[in-house]
C-alpha cells in the first residue's frame, strides 16, 4: 500500500509536465484530440526508451567533452525513424501531429533524461526511467487533451491512426454548450494553469502534512 | 507574398510563442525579470537567425544535390548546437556579465525548440534565401516581444496576492492565455 501511494506521488509531484516543467510546448499543442495525445505519447515513449538504452550503452565510451551532440544525434536518429513510421503507416496522425514530431528532438524531457539518468545507470534501470517517465508524459498530455475535447467539441472520439476507423464516438455535452475557446490558444493555456495550479496545491499539501508530523514528532 | 506582410505574420499573427506553442521553456524560465528576457531575446534573434540561414544553405547546397533530404533533422541539430557553442563562447569573451545573467539558459537554447522549428519552417514553405532571413527575423522578433511584454507583466505581478497553488508558474499560464486571447484578435490583419 505504501509503495503504491508512493508511486501515485511521485507520478504526480514529480511529474515531467506539470511538476517539472518540461516538454511543455508539445503538450500544450497537440492536446486538441484523444487521438493525437495518444499518438504523440507513443511516440515519445518509443524515443525516451530507446535514447536511454543507447545513451546507457555509450555512456562509458563517450568523452566528456562531446557528450551533449552523441546525445542529440542519437536521439534525432530514434525521431527521424519514428517519423518516417507514422508517415508511412498513419498519415493522418502525421498531418495532425504536423511539425511536433519532428521537435521531439528538442523535447526537453528527453534530454534530460538521457543527461540526468541514462548517462550515470545500466541499460535495464535507463530504460525502465525511459518508459516511466514516458507513461507520466502520456498520462499528462491525456488528462490535458480529455479536458479540452471534452469541453471544445463536447464529444470524447477515438479512431484508429492506420486507417481511420471510428473506436468511440461519445456526446457527453449537449449541443450548443460546448465551449470552442478550448480547442484554441487561449483554451491550451488556461487548462495547463489549472492542471498546474492542482499539481502545486497537492504538493503544497504533502508539505503541509510533513510539516505537521515533524513537529509531532519534536513534541514527543 | 510580399516580403512586410510575411515579416507581420510570422512577428504577430503566427507569433510562435502564443500561436504555435513553440519556445514555451525558456519562455517560462527567463521571463520573471525585464532585463534577463531582453538579453536572452537577443540572444536568441541572432542565434535563430544565424542558424536558419545556414541551415538554408546547408540544405540547399548540400544536402538536395547528394539527395540527402531524409538527413535534414540530424544535420540541423547538429548545426544549430554548433552555432550555439559558438555564440556562447563569444558571449562570455565579450560579455562576461551578460554571460553571467543568462547562465544555464544560453546552451538551452539548443533545446529550444523556436530555432529548430524556424530552420525547418523554411524549408517546408520553401522560401527563398530572402525570404528565409524576413521569416526568421520576424518569428524571432515575435519571441523577444512576447519575452519582453510578459516579464514586465510579471514584475508587476511580484507582491500580489495570488493564491497559493497559482504562484509561480502557473499563474504565468494563466497570463498566456490572457495574451492569447488578445492576440488571437489580430488574425484578420492579413
């Protein structure tokens, strides 16, 4: 249970979007459908596991010096692979997605993972972070992309990027009450802030509690 | 397309920051105070538009007549962390004190992802050597405008009473979103 709840935290204080701030710009952009947070999420779990893999390997043959440009081409080989797969096999995600699948490269996760992690730990630990810290990025872009559909289009929709059958279809918001702000710019933002401003509140909180058992504990 | 209306478009309607979503990071980080933002927006003028046009070139010149096009994405990267290797060990023989107050953010810029997004932009409209400095002088522009107007929002921000859960970064959010929308108007200048 405590290993659990454990988990549970560190997914949401120590997470890479909202708590870190980190690859920002692709989940503000892309998060207008189920479908291309989906897609994107994928994509970047695939990048994030493999450039920790290899980032692992080389760790102990790469110089000092030039560490930061054997990373980035490693990881600009994984997003050009990745890139050519969705254009051959999912157009439609790949006009949608547009140029942010080629900026994965520049995802600042991605990066840092391989500097932060992947550079100092085995291949088996790299790519375990990598998928870890790949699943919370998609959990974040979901949760951005649910609320923004939901409240832009009143409809949540999932179809199938190879070839565009419909999964679900659902109308949760009558028409006329959707709220089309949220599919744009503005809309991006202010659901970021929220989910932000909830992340900060609930690590405010653990704070609070441990400051109250700390002091229990000096009482005693 | 005239060369004003494209260096308008990318400056203000297709502003990269509030349009597109590009450059978030440093956009975020840097922005808390005026005189960090104005240096890092400079700093990043020249770089983005040092690194498209060489990028142009490099494209152009090398990589269509050895049908390398499927390369573009290494060789950019590789190119733009070069450059900015290059105008960070300018900058700290020149400016030791702007070197100072832009720190970790000046080898960020490589990971911005504003540079790479204008190399490639270019290419993708296929835009003509002229053409590629307008468009990458304006969407940098468009950065540094956006930098500068939104640390003097949240200097005067400093000492207001936001609700605890908000301070910090997400009330920055929130004052995007507000820019959004007031930029959003600006759509049918064009």
């Amino acid at each position: 249970m405590e290993k659990k709840q454990g988990f549970f935290t560190k997914l949401l204080v120590e997470n890479p979007v909202f708590g870190l701030y980190l690859g920002i710009c692709s989940s503000l952009a892309i998060t207008t459908t189920l479908n291309n947070a989906i897609g994107m999420g994928v994509a970047v779990i695939f990048v994030l596991v493999f450039s920790n893999i290899f980032v692992s390997l080389v760790r102990n043959i790469t110089p000092d010096d030039i560490h930061i440009p054997v990373y980035i081409v490693i990881i600009a080989t994984l997003v050009t692979i990745v890139k050519m797969v969705i254009q051959a096999y999912a157009p439609s995600l790949y006009t949608a997605l547009g140029a942010f699948i080629d900026l994965i490269v520049v995802n600042c996760i991605i990066l840092g993972r391989a500097e932060a992690f992947a550079s100092k730990n085995s291949v088996g630990a790299s790519a375990m972070d990598g998928l870890m810290m790949g699943l919370s990025y998609t959990l974040s872009i979901l949760a951005m992309s649910f609320i923004r559909q939901l409240l832009g289009t009143g409809c949540l929709s999932l179809s199938n990027p190879f070839n565009n059958a419909t999964i679900f279809d659902i109308r949760l918001l009558p028409q006329g009450y959707e709220i089309p702000l949220f599919t744009g710019q503005t809309g991006a933002f202010l659901t970021f802030a929220v989910l932000a401003a909830c992340i900060a509140a609930y690590k405010n909180h653990l704070d609070t509690l441990e400051k109250e058992e700390t002091k229990k504990g000096a009482t005693k | 397309m005239n060369l004003f209306t494209l260096f308008l478009s990318a400056l203000l309607i297709n502003n990269i920051i509030l349009a597109k979503f590009i450059g978030i990071c440093p956009f975020i980080g840097v922005s808390s105070k005026v005189e960090p933002a104005i240096g890092m927006g400079l700093a990043v003028i020249f770089v983005i538009f040092g690194a498209s046009v060489l990028a142009w070139l490099l494209y152009k010149f090398v990589l269509v007549p050895l049908e390398l096009e499927y390369m573009e994405l290494i060789c950019f990267i590789l190119l733009i962390a070069a450059f900015v290797q290059f105008v960070e060990m300018f900058i700290k023989k020149t400016s030791p004190s702007l070197y100072q107050q832009l720190g970790i953010y000046l080898p960020l810029i490589t990971t911005n992802c504003a540079v790479l997004y204008a190399a490639q932009n270019n290419i993708s409209e296929g835009y003509n050597l002229i053409e590629t400095m307008v468009n990458s002088l304006g969407i940098a522009g468009g950065f540094m405008l956006m930098l500068v107007i939104f640390a003097t929002i949240r200097e005067r921000l400093q000492g207001n009473n936001i609700p605890k859960a908000f301070q910090g970064n997400p009330i920055a959010f929130i004052i995007a979103a507000i820019m959004a929308l007031a930029f959003s108007s600006l759509a049918g200048l064009v």
